[in-house]
C-alpha cells in the first residue's frame, strides 16, 4: 500500500473530521475511498457510490419496504403505561417469540 500526502487549508481538514467522526470512521479511509471510487469508476466507466451514499440509499429502501408493507409507528401500536411496565408480559412475550424463532 502506498502512502500519499494532501495538503489542506484547517478548516477543510476540521471539517473533513467531523465527518470523518460522525461516520465513525478517519479521514484517510475518506480519502481512500474517494480515491478508489475514482479508479473504479474510470475503469468500468459507471459511476461508483460512496459508503455514505451506498447507506442512504438502504435506509431509503427499507423506508421504501416499510411503506408498501403498511409497517409504521401508528398511536393506536403504542402500548399504555400499565401495558409498558408490565414486565412479566414483556417477558413472556419475548420467550414466546424466542419459541417461534426456533421451531421456524
């Protein structure tokens, strides 16, 4: 693997960071993969995504399934108080949930 250096004013480089951070990743691995998508793309001649597109584009398409499945948060699923602090239910729920997983 090579290394290259790149030069880039502070508030670039602060700014590339925080993104970096908030993609819970580094700034070379930024780097990288601009650098690969690049390569990639100039070699098959598509374009190429970024892991951060590559994830929206996910989140979009489950958003997408929920949507035509009618999967949503509705105020009529919302459990009442007594309901959520009932937590011998939750726990037999849950084991009978954990039965259906295993005899399916």
């Amino acid at each position: 693997m090579r290394n290259i250096t790149v030069s880039v004013d502070d508030a670039t480089y602060r700014r590339a960071r925080i993104r970096a951070a908030e993609l819970d990743t580094s700034v070379s691995a930024l780097v990288r993969e601009y650098l690969r998508s690049l390569s990639v793309e100039r070699a098959t001649g598509a374009p190429t995504e970024t892991e951060a597109e590559r994830r929206g584009r996910l989140l979009r398409e489950v958003i997408a399934d929920f949507d035509a499945r009618g999967v949503g948060l509705r105020m009529a699923d919302n459990l009442s108080r007594d309901e959520l602090y009932d937590r011998d239910a939750a726990r037999a729920e849950a084991e009978r949930e954990r039965r259906r997983r295993r005899s399916a």
